[in-house]
C-alpha cells in the first residue's frame, strides 16, 4: 500500500471544500447579491442620472 501524500490529502480536502461551497445556497445567494450590489456602485460611480446614461447610448 502507498503512503499518501501532503499534496493528495489537501487536494481531496480543497476540492472537498469548493464542492460544499458551490452547492451551498446561501453562498450562491450571498454572490448574486454582492454582484448585484457591485455593479449599482460602479453605475453610480461613473453615470449620475438616467439622463446622463440616455445621452451616452444615443
């Protein structure tokens, strides 16, 4: 039998983790959010009004 290595053990672990993480709803939902949340500061940041925005895409 093979000893198991360092490297093999924490990659199950990692990849272990990163499954959990994907299917967990509520991290799904926090990254909506957060996208969500992201893209309304940086309209914010750089377009002050729907007039301005209206003007650019003309």
């Amino acid at each position: 039998m093979e000893p198991i290595t360092t490297t093999a053990m924490i990659g199950t672990i990692v990849g272990y983790l990163a499954k959990t993480i994907k299917d967990n709803k509520s991290v799904q939902d926090f990254f909506k959010d957060f996208t969500i949340a992201s893209v309304q500061l940086l309209w914010h940041l750089f377009i002050k009004s729907v007039n301005e925005y209206e003007n650019i895409i003309a």
